[in-house]
C-alpha cells in the first residue's frame, strides 16, 4: 500500500512508455517486502525534472535517452565511475544531495561475459555515441583488455570527442565516423563483436536496422543494447545468419540490479527481477 512513508523511485527520459524498468523494480520491491515505488515520467527539461527530485524526497533515478549527458550539470557529485565515463543513468538522492552512478557499462560486459564473449584482444564495432555508448566504450577499453575500438553514428563532433577521450584515457586503438553502408561494409569483416547502441529497432519501430543482413557472418558476435522487442531485426537476422547473440535484456537486468542496490542497500532479487523483464516482453509481444 502506497502511504506517506512510502520510497520513491523513477526513470526519467523521452520516451518512457517502453520502459520495463519499473514492471522490474516494482517486482523487486515487493518480494522483499519493502514499501517503495517505481513509476516512469516522461521528461524533457532534465534540469526541472531533477530539480523535482530534490524536492520532493525521490529517492532514485533512472536516467535514460535523451539526458544521460545533459543531467549532469544538474547533480551535486558523481561517483569516479560516472565521472571517468561522463555521462549517468542513476541518480541517488541522499537528503537533497543529488549523486550521479553509471551501470550501464558494468551491466553490458557482465551480459558479455555471461554469454561467453572473448573480449581481451577483441576488435569492436560500436554503432551509436551517446550515453550508453560512451559508458560501454570506457568500460571495454578499461577492463576487457580489447585491440581496438570503432565508433559509427550520425553526429560528427560526439564521435569524435568521444574517440578521442576513450583513445586519451584508456591507451586503445579508438577511431570514430559518420555512419553509412560504403563503411560499414568496410569495417564489419574486422569485426569480432557489434554492439548497436542507438535506438534504432526499439518498440514501436521493429522493422529497422542499421546493418544490412548480407554484412552478417558467422564468426561475428552481436549484441544490440535495445530490449524492446527483445530480439531486434538485427539480432533476428545476426541469429539467421549464424552469429552468436547477446541480448538487451541482459544488460538491462545486471544495470537494474547495481541501480537497485545503490538505491536500497540491500542485496537485488535478481531471479524476480528476470521474471518480471521476461513477463513484460512477453506481454508487449
């Protein structure tokens, strides 16, 4: 029952309406009895809708497409992790101190890794620049120990910032470009892993793709960060071409988990948690 003592906690982005994120957390919530909340708000001033939160108690905050960046000019502190990556999607609020975390990038190599993934000595092909990419690429070229790293997608100064911060601050082999069909079908055969992290393919918009199926080869491994529909046209026709696949939902799961406990401070009902993700797919199926 909702009352005056009731803990607060929300995903803030536009759009909002596809999230799973609170099926998931509000799942979590009630196996262990604890009496919190997990709502969705559909956001476009970041500034004002953090603001918000601050006011009224909200305990924590998911921070999803398009504010990843932009929210943290509006934040007390972030934690070194944030701060390296520079962009969040969690936000804790501790009596009005408001302190940026980053999950996404710890939630995308545990869903590698999990899925057998060799990443050390990996030549990858990332599609996308914004918050999730940038968490995504800090984090393999830190901790995966992988030879090289290229960035593909549609805006030119934010690949190449982005390239030039991960090639600075990690030593890897970091090249980004405007995206187009010449390229890529130049720089696929490289490729040991793709990881499409833009919004391309995600609900209501199924039937795009970034990558040409007749690209797809066996020995490449792809994983596409979007989780609704949980098999993408990417990863639909990656799997009909005989690529390994890893999927969004994995990664949304272990980056709900950490937000989870960053949040509570107690250990996550990760088997709850998984069934209310995979309940929610099936429902918008």
């Amino acid at each position: 029952m909702v009352d005056a003592h009731t803990r607060v906690c929300c995903i803030i982005g536009d759009p909002v309406e596809h999230s799973l994120s609170p099926a998931m957390h509000n799942a979590a919530y009630r196996s262990l009895g604890l009496n919190w909340v997990y709502t969705a708000f559909r956001v476009s001033d970041v500034k004002a809708a953090l603001a918000g939160v601050r006011g009224l108690g909200i305990r924590g905050v998911s921070v999803t497409i398009p504010h990843k960046v932009a929210a943290i000019e509006h934040l007390d502190r972030l934690d070194p992790v944030a701060e390296w990556i520079g962009s969040v999607n969690t936000v804790v609020n501790d009596d009005g101190v408001l302190t940026g975390l980053n999950t996404d990038g710890e939630g995308a190599v545990k869903a590698l890794l999990d899925a057998g993934a060799p990443l050390k000595g990996a030549r990858i092909l990332m599609l996308g620049s914004g918050g999730a990419a940038r968490a995504i690429a800090f984090t393999l070229a830190a901790r995966a120990q992988i030879q090289g790293l290229v960035l593909l997608g549609v805006i030119e100064k934010e690949l190449a910032e982005l390239a030039d911060e991960v090639r600075q601050k990690t030593g890897v082999k970091t090249e980004g470009h405007l995206i187009s069909d010449e390229l890529l079908a130049r720089v696929i055969p490289d490729a040991d892993l793709l990881i499409q992290c833009s919004p391309i393919g995600m609900h209501p918009k199924e039937d795009e793709t970034i990558v040409p199926a007749r690209l797809l080869r066996p020995g490449l491994r792809v994983m596409d960060i979007v989780y609704n529909p949980r098999e993408t046209r990417l990863l639909k026709e990656a799997r009909q071409a005989g690529c390994p696949v890893v999927y969004g939902l994995e990664m949304l799961l272990n980056q709900g988990v950490l937000q989870f406990e960053a949040w509570t401070k107690t250990a996550a009902p990760v088997a709850v948690m998984r069934k209310a993700l995979e309940e929610g797919l099936a429902g918008h199926g």
